[in-house]
C-alpha cells in the first residue's frame, strides 16, 4: 500500500524509535520527511542541502548523508544539529550516499559521486578525492578510516552476526558496468577481507540493501525488492509499481518500508520474518 506519494525522489528510509516514526529523504525535493502510524506527515527536516541515506546512531540520533554539503550530519532527537565528519585527510568527500550503525557504534558509510555530477542530487563540482570509498567513523575519536574502494559503493548492510558486510555498486546508473552485491569479511582491526561478489542484480542497480534476523539479504532493484538467502541463492521478488530505491523494515521486522520515486510504500509481514 502507498502511505504517501507526494515526493519527488525517496531514498533513505529508517525507522526513528525517539519520534516513533519511519523517516525518508525526498532528496530532490530537499526535505526529510517523517510517517507516523496514524498517517499523519510531517517534514522533519526542510531546505536540506540534499539529504539521501539515513541511519540512527547508539545515542537516538538521527544521522544524515548530505550530497551537497558533501559531509555526515546528526539531528538529535531535541532537533539541534550537528556535523560529524566532513573531510578525509583534509579533502571533502564526494557524496555520503548511505550509512550503518554497527554493534560498536562505529558509522560505517559509502561515498560515491552521485552528488557532483547529478545537479538533481547535488552540487557539480570536480572531486578532491581521487578515490570512491567505504568508509568507518570511530565511535570514540570521530576519526573516518578508509575501508574499501569501490566504483560507485552505495547501499550498506550488516550480517546479522555483524562478521560480513555487504556494499552495493552501482556504478552501472553512471555508465560503467557494476550492478553487483560484494561482501566483506570484518575482522579484526577492524579491517574488510576477502571481497567477494556476492550477487549481480538484473534487472537494474541494487541501490538499498537491507538484512534480515535470518540472515537473508534484501534489495531494491529495477523490478522491485529482489530476496537473497545468505548463501547467494535469489529466493523472490517482491514486485513494485515504479523502481525502488530503498527499503527498511518496522521495528520487529513485521512491516516493509520501501521507497520508490514520488513514493513511500508498506508491505506488511504477517509474522515477521525473524
């Protein structure tokens, strides 16, 4: 069912447990919107320097990707802002494009260059980096190691157990031929071993990726959120009106949140899937 459609391009959907509402970026439009159980709508942030991923931090904190201002942002549940890491070794980023808290909580981040070259998306502007990365905050200094490059890394996800990570590229939406789910062993460091490609998704770009309690992967793709088994093996497709973006599920894993175009859809999950 469709709870909104009143976006121009949504992205980044996450559930924010202070204000008990699923938050998505309209990232053309330049607003964070927030759905609430009742229906209702509301713009959480306004005139954003087009804000895309989102995730919530171990404080309550709601962290933004910002393509234009090229940096990670936190809204705090009181609504005070702050920046938390704008540079690389004193170059600015190219583009946060989406963000996960891992068990530590250390951001984990991808920094593609969606932002300098699409003017929807972003601000045009020619690269400081020479390099399109994953990257990870410490939760204790602030400090944003470099972790893997990528051609164009975007969606993140963790295994359940948090010991694999998967990083989308999705550099086929810019010309190059990437349409692949990679997966990382995290070992100690921590540190990102034994990249693999997990899954080529056809038809389209695997943008969002989500996992599961069970360990499955799902992600958005040109004909809707394609199911994957921890193993690889592509287990169903959950077909969609127009191409989504992004996905994330309600807390308890008993509702899918999808966000597509002018859109924000919800599936139900009778049991769950845990």
């Amino acid at each position: 069912m469709s709870l909104y459609d009143q976006a121009t391009f949504s992205e980044g959907p996450v559930w924010w447990p202070a204000r008990q509402m699923l938050v998505w970026s309209d990232v053309e439009g330049r607003r964070v919107l927030g759905w609430r159980e009742d229906g209702c709508v509301e713009v959480v942030v306004d005139a954003t320097p087009f804000i895309n991923g989102h995730e919530i931090d171990r404080d309550g904190g709601l962290i933004h990707c910002e393509h234009g201002t090229r940096r990670l942002s936190r809204t705090l549940p009181d609504g005070r802002y702050q920046v938390v890491v704008d540079t690389y070794q004193g170059k600015r980023f190219n583009s946060p494009d989406d963000v996960v808290c891992a068990d530590d909580g250390a951001l984990w981040f991808t920094d593609p260059a969606y932002g300098l070259v699409l003017p929807k998306q972003g601000a045009l502007a020619e690269p400081e980096l020479d390099h399109r990365s994953v990257y990870r905050i410490d939760p204790n200094t602030g400090a944003a190691a470099r972790m893997a490059d990528l051609e164009q890394p975007n969606g993140l996800a963790f295994a359940p157990c948090g010991r694999t990570l998967y990083v989308t590229d999705t550099s086929r939406s810019l010309g190059g031929d990437r349409h692949t789910i990679f997966a990382f062993d995290v070992t100690v460091g921590p540190a990102l071993a034994n990249r693999r490609v997990f899954a080529e998704v056809e038809p389209g770009i695997p943008d969002g990726v989500r996992t599961d309690s069970r360990g499955w992967i799902w992600t958005s793709s040109g004909a809707g959120v394609q199911v994957f088994s921890a193993e690889g093996h592509r287990l169903g497709l959950i077909p969609t009106p127009q191409v989504c973006s992004n996905l994330c599920f309600a807390p308890g894993e008993q509702r899918l949140f999808i966000t597509s175009k002018q859109h924000l859809y919800a599936l139900d999950l009778e049991r769950g899937v845990g």
